[in-house]
C-alpha cells in the first residue's frame, strides 16, 4: 500500500503527541507504540501511532497464521495487533474453560491508514489521505481534560492462602517429575468501572516507563500494557527472542539498589529459573532456524526499570531461507516465559490450577512492516479494560520451582502488581 508521507515540526512536540491520542481515540481502531526513551538490546519498539483501518483481517475458523501469511502476500502493508494467550489451543490440542471477565477477541489485526512517527525533533506522517490535512486535523484536536475515574473495588481472583495451597500443589507435580518449571498466574479484577483508557495510560508509563510500552483500542477494548520484555522480533533475516526470569525490587538509595542487582545477578534459583526458559526459546527458535544459527547471544543480564530489577537473556537465530515469518510466530508461540516446561503439559496445568482465562495476558501485541519484519511484546504489566461492560483486569504471576518459596513468590507477584494499583488507585 502506496502512502503519501509528510513531514512536520509542531512547536510543542508533547500536546502534539497528547492531541494525537485524543485524535486516535475517536476511531474504533488505533495502537500507540511507546519505547519510553529507553535503550535496549536489539533496539525497543518503534516510536509512532497507527489509526483508523484500511482494513480488518477476518479470520473466520481459518488457521489465523495463514490468515495473516495470504493477506501479508497479497497486500505487503503494515498489520498491527495482537495475539491472545489462548491462540494455544489453536497450536496445540489445548482448551480453556476458565471464567473470561473481560471478553477479548483471540487474536486481531488491522491494516492503518494513518501512520505518525513521532523522531526527536519531527512528526512522520505516512497516510492514505493528505498528510498535511491530517497533522492538521490533530493540531485542531483540543487536548482533553485528564480524566482518570475509577470508582470501584480491585478485587482479587484467588487469595493469599489459595495462591500459596495451589503453588504447593505445583510443586507437587515438579516433585513427580511432570514439570520441571511453570508461571502460575493470577487476576486482579474490577467490576462497574469507569476511567479514562489514554490518562490511565499516560499515567502509568509516568510511573513505569518500558521499552515495549503499548495502548490499544479494538473498539470497546482497550489494552495498556507498561511491558518490559520482548517476545519476538524478526529483523532481515534474524530473529531475537529476550525472555525475562529473575526479578528483584529497586532500592531506597543507589548503594541499596547496587546490592539488589548484584544479588539478583547472583541468585541460582533466579539464574536456573532463567536458563529453563532460555532451553526452551532455544528449542522454539530452533524449529524455524537454519543448523547451527540458534545463540544465546547474552545471559543474565540485569536491566533496571523504574520498579524493578530484572533478568534478561537474548536468544537470536537465523531463520531457513524458505520459511514465512509467520510460521516462525506460530513455532514459538506462546512465549516459553509465561508457560515453563515442557510447554503443553505446563499449559494443562495452568488451566487446572488458573481460575481465570489468561485471555490477551501473556498474548503479544505488535506490527509487522511491510518487508515481512515484525516486533512483539510479552502482554505482562498490562490492564486490559472493556469499555463497554465496565469491567476491568490485570494479572500476575511468577514462576515456580521445586525451589520456590511460596510466600516469596506471592511477595514477587504484589511486587509486579504494585505499579498498576498505585495507578489505579490514586486520585
């Protein structure tokens, strides 16, 4: 698809980019891809917005991934989305049954019509329209006053004791040798609520800024996701996988937090935990890569969020020469960082032992360019919020070891939630 491209300075390149968002915000679809200024590995995503379609993918009961393949073959154009969790059950002979609050679509994606990129010093706009009638368009588009109502209880889909009962029982099934690692996960959910989906957003990368930040309108949906890892990215010829195991809290003081890094660098279990989930993306890129091209290009690494600390591997390959980036996708899918292994009887269990389908939480969300390359996030630090029905979730989870320690884990979960509440919680 042929786009007229424009390029332009606003005076204030900030109310340019919140006037955007409000512009976005009154069509049915748009995505907001937000690297929050934060360096990364294999770089963070792109910095630009897409709005109002072209085009819907239909997907029917078609196989989704050869969905996408025939449109990409056909039409070559930017498709931006997302892949729900449960996509699994189409992948592997899986199913879920677990209560679905906020009613997410299993996977959705849409051609733009409109693409901005906002770069340092410079608006991008690439649309089918007039590029100049559409950053006009936006500057006339008043900025609206925040609004962030949230008038309702956060509840919690399994207590304190049930979480800590049902890690036993995992580690259980670790004992007897049928897994060796799972994330186990749970939901905070409010019901009658009512926020403003942009200020909320806008909010929570203020306290939680992430390389792979996105906001995400599928009409009634929305997704605010403040994600800090990577699922995958293609790239030419090259994928890049970058798993997250091993987390630990900032401190109160520069020498507090040095001591935190060190020891969460140095933590064994944090580092088993971790090289697992490298095995197991190691074996996932594998099924799509050329003999010999699958690496573990860095491992442990430690990377610093305004929350948290985190542990990260990068894992790349070169993908067979003959092979569509959509069956490198579908290979991988879903991330091996939010299931553990091996993979399906680990996802058995989760829909045992989770009372709430995962639903976009542990999806991916992203864009593929027109060149076949693509860039997904891991939907983790997310609220998912359905304006219609008024009801509003977020989930969080670890990952569990025979070496677990089950009120450790719970600490770790609150410690990933904290963020959200504080957002959704203050005035």
């Amino acid at each position: 698809m042929e786009r007229n491209e424009g390029i332009f300075k606003p005076d204030k390149p900030a109310d340019f980019l919140q006037s955007a968002l409000a512009w976005a915000n009154d069509f049915d679809y748009f995505s907001y891809f937000n690297p929050n200024n934060i360096a990364y590995p294999f770089d963070p995503f792109l910095h630009f917005l897409a709005a109002d379609c072209l085009e819907v993918l239909s997907f029917g009961r078609d196989d989704p991934f050869e969905t996408i393949k025939r449109y990409h073959q056909q039409h070559q154009d930017w498709l931006i989305g997302f892949l729900g969790y449960d996509l699994k059950n189409t992948i592997e002979d899986l199913s879920s049954k677990n209560i679905d609050r906020i009613q997410n679509q299993e996977i959705h994606f849409f051609s733009p019509k409109h693409l901005i990129y906002f770069e340092k010093d410079q608006i991008m706009i690439q649309t089918v329209e007039d590029p100049a009638a559409v950053y006009a368009a936006i500057q006339q588009f008043h900025i609206p006053s925040p609004g962030r109502t949230f008038a309702a209880d956060i509840n919690q889909a399994i207590s304190k004791e049930n979480y800590i009962d049902r890690v036993k029982k995992i580690q259980q099934h670790i004992l007897e040798g049928d897994i060796y690692e799972m994330n186990f996960c749970f939901e905070f959910f409010a019901e009658n609520c009512q926020i403003d989906p942009v200020a909320v957003y806008y909010a929570l990368c203020q306290l939680s800024p992430k390389p792979f930040s996105v906001l995400q309108k599928v009409k009634e949906h929305f997704l605010l996701s403040a994600s800090p890892e990577r699922f995958l990215k293609k790239t030419g010829e090259i994928i890049i996988s970058q798993p997250i195991k091993g987390t630990a809290p900032r401190g109160k003081n520069s020498i507090e937090d040095v001591q935190l890094k060190s020891t969460l660098r140095d933590n064994e279990k944090e580092q088993a935990e971790n090289l697992m989930i490298v095995d197991l993306v190691r074996n996932d890129l594998a099924k799509s890569a050329q003999a010999g091209s699958v690496k573990v290009t860095e491992l442990f690494g430690i990377y610093s969020f305004s929350q948290v600390h985190q542990m990260i591997s990068t894992v790349t390959a070169t993908l067979k020469p003959d092979l569509h980036f959509t069956a490198a996708i579908r290979n991988a899918f879903p991330m091996g960082s939010m299931t553990g292994a091996p993979k399906i009887k680990v996802m058995e269990l989760i829909e045992l032992y989770e009372q709430s389908k995962r639903g976009l939480y542990a999806g991916a969300a992203g864009y593929i360019t027109p060149k076949g390359d693509f860039d997904f996030n891991v939907v983790i630090r997310s609220i998912l919020y359905n304006q219609g029905t008024k009801m509003l979730s977020f989930h969080v989870g670890s990952a569990i070891t025979y070496d677990s320690d089950p009120e450790a884990e719970y600490k770790e979960c609150l410690l990933k939630a904290h963020a959200i509440l504080q957002v959704l919680r203050s005035p």
